[in-house]
C-alpha cells in the first residue's frame, strides 16, 4: 500500500491529525477531508437498560452534565472511550479486549 492515497473523513480535529499522522507513518499519502460534523442533540440518554454501551469518546463528550447511567452496567470501546467517561464523571464497569 505504500505511496497509495487514501481518504480520511473525520471531524475537524485530533481525530483527523491522529489519522493523518498513522497513514503518513504508513508510507500513504492521507487526503483529509473533515465533512463530517459532531452536533449534539440535547437528547438524554436513557437509564431503563442493564447495558449502557458507548463506543466513542465523542458518544461519552456529549452526555448531559451530571447524567447518570442508573443501574446499567457501563461497558466502553476502547481506552479513550473510557477515559472520556471518567473525565465525565461516569464510571466504567467495562471495557471489552475485543
């Protein structure tokens, strides 16, 4: 795959750098284009689940302040994803290997 192009669509910000900087490390030539758009949608979670399962960091930013999970156990995807509950002040019972 070295030298060939390939197209990154992220939101504007460190996902697109983050992605732009492995394929550049990967000897392909990144064509960033940042058309997608994160918008929050005031919506609150629901809190009637046993699993609350967030699979992105962004999905963990955009909880309301001061949300809780109720009694639902609280799984994350990933590290970041993780951490991005925590900084949030929900805490995870979860984060899957695979």
């Amino acid at each position: 795959m070295t030298g060939e192009r390939v197209a990154v669509f992220r939101p504007d910000d460190e996902r697109l750098a983050d992605a732009v900087s492995l394929l550049e490390s990967l000897d392909v030539a990144p064509v960033a284009d940042a058309m997608l758009a994160v918008e929050p949608t005031g919506a609150v979670p629901r809190t009637d689940a046993d699993y609350l399962v967030l699979t992105s960091k962004t999905g963990a930013e955009l909880l309301p302040d001061g949300w809780e999970p109720g009694g639902a156990t609280v799984c994350a995807i990933g590290e970041p994803t993780a951490r991005a509950l925590e900084a949030a002040g929900v805490p995870v019972d979860l984060v899957p290997g695979q």
